[in-house]
C-alpha cells in the first residue's frame, strides 16, 4: 500500500508540473500571455494551426483529469494508511488549564 501511496505521488506532482508548463507557456491567451516572450508571435507557429490548439487543449484536458483523479487516489490512500490530519494532529494535542498571570 505504501508502495501505491508514493507512485501516486509521483504521478500527482509530475501533472502539477506538466499542467502548469501547458497552461502557463504552451497555451496562448487572449493577448498572447507568455508564449510570446520566446521571440514575439513567431515561436508558436508549430501551435497555430486548429490541429496543434486542438493538440494542446486536449492534452490540458487529460491532464486535468488526472489530476483530479490523483488527488482523489492520494485522499482515498492516505486514509487508509491512517494518516493524520492536521485537524486530527491538532486534537492529540495536550491542553493545559487557563494560566492565570500570577501563575507559571
């Protein structure tokens, strides 16, 4: 199981940082967004055509889901190996009577 746990989370941060590559530079905004810092409007040739926009949103689009489906797994995993949430970490913690400013 602990097995499973890391493979999802190597999958888990591999699409964060494919995702924010695809969206933050291969995708192009309404103003060209960061795609034209790599020579002006030239540098996306390869993606203008309907074929290549098709390409990459596609490719956002799968990558978004496996996301949303590792970060399901990571949930679903970590419940089962009994691992703590902070909330729960918080619980565990002792807590002491108020202390009054006479008394240390």
């Amino acid at each position: 199981m602990n097995i499973l746990y890391f493979a999802f989370q190597f999958v888990h941060y591999s699409v964060c940082i494919g995702l924010i590559i695809v969206v933050l530079l291969l995708q192009s905004g309404k103003s060209g967004g960061m795609a034209g810092i790599f020579g002006g409007g030239g540098s996306d040739q390869i993606f203008n055509a309907p074929s290549g926009m098709a390409f990459i949103k596609k490719l956002t689009v799968i990558m978004a889901c496996l996301f949303m489906f590792s970060s399901v797994m990571l949930t679903k995993l970590s419940t089962r190996m009994s691992m703590m949430s902070i909330a729960d970490q918080l619980s565990n913690i002792p807590v002491s009577g108020p202390v009054e400013p006479g008394n240390k």
